[in-house]
C-alpha cells in the first residue's frame, strides 16, 4: 500500500491564472508559499520558504479564479505530481506540482469581504427567501 497525499497551508502568490479546456472545464495555476521561521547553531533568525505550484479542476477551480487574490491564506489537500520536461538547451528536467482536491479559505473576514464584493450578487429567489421559523414543539427527553 502506498500513500501520496500532500496538505499544506499557505498565502497565494499571485492571482489564480485560469484556463478553460476544449469542453469549457475550468483550471486554476497558482503558487502559494510556505514559511516557517528557526535560529541556526549560532542562534541567527533564519526564515525558510518554500513555493508549490497548485492546480486545480472544475468547479473548485472556478472557485478558486472567483475568490482568490495574491496574498490570500488557504488550506490545500491533494496529491504531489511530477512533471518531466527539456528545457531550452535540451536538458531533461522534472518539475513538481500539486494537484489540489480539496481548498478551504482561511484569510480574515476583512479579506473575505474584499474578495466577496467582486462575486456575483445574490439571485432574486434567494433574496425574497424568508427566515424559517423555529420549532416549539422540540423533544426534551434528550439526556444532555
């Protein structure tokens, strides 16, 4: 049995770049980064940050082009992909990104709220929607 299964949280460094295949399924590209901060043998600060290239299918990558910004925090969960390419002179190099399946946001509420005021506006059905009222008549025999 084996395993390949990557999570990482981190901040975008750019704005998702999106891209639509022949039959109009959404993909998202971006990068985010990854920090983490320790003192050396000598005790100097050293701050560390690694980059992962992030892709993303479908409708969480129409999501992802909707809500992210450059800058945004999310958590990524997916899976780790090689890619093996030649480069100008003919090398064979192999690069490495992350398929994502799953992306929660976890950038503040202030954040959001940019990000929130270029989406779409609620429709008319959703905005003529009453509360649902509660219900008096709730069973009390429950032991907790």
């Amino acid at each position: 049995m084996s395993v390949n299964k990557v999570i990482l949280i981190g901040r975008l460094g750019k704005d998702p770049e999106m891209r639509y295949t022949a039959t109009n399924d959404a993909i998202a590209r971006f990068s985010i980064a990854t920090s983490e901060k320790y003192k050396d043998k000598q005790g100097n600060p050293i701050d560390k940050t690694e980059w992962h290239n992030i892709v993303m299918f479908g409708k969480l990558a129409e999501i992802a082009g909707q809500y992210l910004k450059k800058g945004s925090l999310i958590f990524v969960e997916g899976k780790i992909q090689s890619q093996k390419y030649k480069d100008k002179q003919g090398i064979e190099r192999v690069s490495y990104e992350i398929i994502c399946y799953e992306m929660k946001m976890l950038s503040s509420k202030d954040e959001n709220a940019q990000n929130a005021q270029n989406a779409q506006p609620p429709s008319k059905q959703q905005a003529t929607q009453q509360p649902v009222e509660p219900v008096d008549d709730v069973d009390d025999d429950i032991p907790f």
